[in-house]
C-alpha cells in the first residue's frame, strides 16, 4: 500500500470510530451498523488515495477491525456511564447523606483505638464485635474511608455537592476497574458480529480494488 494510502486509511479509521462514538454519545445508544459504514470509510479512503491489491485490502480490513472495536469500547462507555450515574445518584439519597455527614462527625472525635468499634457500629465491616476485625482491614480503612470523612467533617459540602462528588468518584473507579476486553465482552451481540464482519469485508474489498493497469477492458 502506498504511504498516501495507508495515511488516508489510518485517518479513515480514526474517523470511523471517532463517529462510532458520537452517535454513541448523542443519542445514547450503540447502533450495530455504524460499524459497516467504519469499514466502508477505511477501505474507501484507502483506495481513493491510490490503494491498490490484496496486500491494501488485508491492511483495510486490519484497520477496520481497529476501528470497528475501539469506537465499539468508547461506544460501551458513552451509552452505559450516563445510566451508571443515574442509578447511583439515586441511592445517595437524602437520608444517606445525612448517616454519611454523621459518620464524618462521630470519626473525627476518635481516638486511634476506637476505630474497629466504630467499624462495626457504622457497619464499615462485616465483623459481628470489634475483635474480630482484621489488622489489616483496619489499615485499609484508615488509608482509604478515614481520609474522606476527616474531609467530609471538615468542609461540610452540601448534598448536591455531596452527591455528585461521590457519583463522579464512584464511575471514575468503576471505569479504571474495566477492561477494554471485558467491555467488549459485555457489549458484543450478534448484530454487532454480523455488521463486524460485513464492515470488515467492505473495507477489504475496497482497499484490494485491482489498479486500472490491471483491470480488464
């Protein structure tokens, strides 16, 4: 494939997933035969730009597979975080606020001692009596929840302010804690396979278009 091609094919395919995932965003949905119209831009741009033969088909198709998935797994994150926060937002009501602000306050006022009883009563542990609570999972819980209620009791945010704060913090671990591989798992059905794979051969067809000098008259 000429470097011109291969420019105009890689630019294709950012293009292609990049609208993937517009439309993703814009209407919240991931609509399987995008993924078609991908491969048709790659293996399109590739031969407008001089791409020719087999070897410019195979890198086509390469590209669209690329494509095809990374606009598939910003897609997956477009369509499902916007529903992931509103589900959260709606269990960090009122009430739970208010428990949480109340946690902050009794915590600040411990001592080092006090803070596997305050685990259970506050039910930061599963344990049925402060002995029975791990060294280690007291350690975890200084180093991670005891930060966030001395600033919670320190700064007394609003609740809106409160809720949004912890609905950004709680999608921001949850999206570091999801794998490319595993959001395509979860999102792969068997209309995306079909468009897949009919992205796929377009976009091979397109680049392995015979040069003029070969075609027969």
């Amino acid at each position: 494939m000429r470097p011109i091609a291969l420019l105009a094919a890689t630019g294709g395919a950012v293009l292609g997933a990049g609208l993937w995932a517009l439309i993703a965003n814009l209407t919240g949905y991931e609509i399987g035969y995008v993924a078609w119209a991908v491969g048709g831009l790659v293996g399109g741009a590739a031969a407008a730009a001089g791409g020719r033969g087999a070897g410019s088909g195979v890198l086509c198709a390469v590209l669209a597979v690329a494509a095809i998935l990374g606009g598939k797994f910003v897609a997956f994150q477009s369509s499902s975080l916007p529903e992931l926060r509103t589900e959260i937002a709606k269990m960090l009501t009122q009430e739970v606020y208010a428990e949480t602000m109340e946690d902050a306050q009794v915590f600040s006022a411990l001592r080092s001692d006090e803070v596997p009883f305050f685990m259970v009563q506050r039910e930061y542990s599963t344990a049925d009596s402060p002995g029975e609570i791990h060294p280690f999972e007291v350690a975890e819980f200084q180093k991670t929840v005891a930060p966030e209620l001395r600033r919670l009791n320190t700064e007394k945010p609003p609740y809106e302010v409160w809720r949004d704060d912890t609905v950004d913090r709680a999608v921001t671990e949850l999206k570091s804690q999801i794998s490319p591989t595993e959001a395509l798992k979860e999102s792969i059905g068997l209309i995306d396979l079909i468009f897949g794979f009919l992205g796929i051969a377009t976009a091979f067809r397109l680049g392995a278009q015979p040069s003029p000098s070969n075609m027969r008259t």
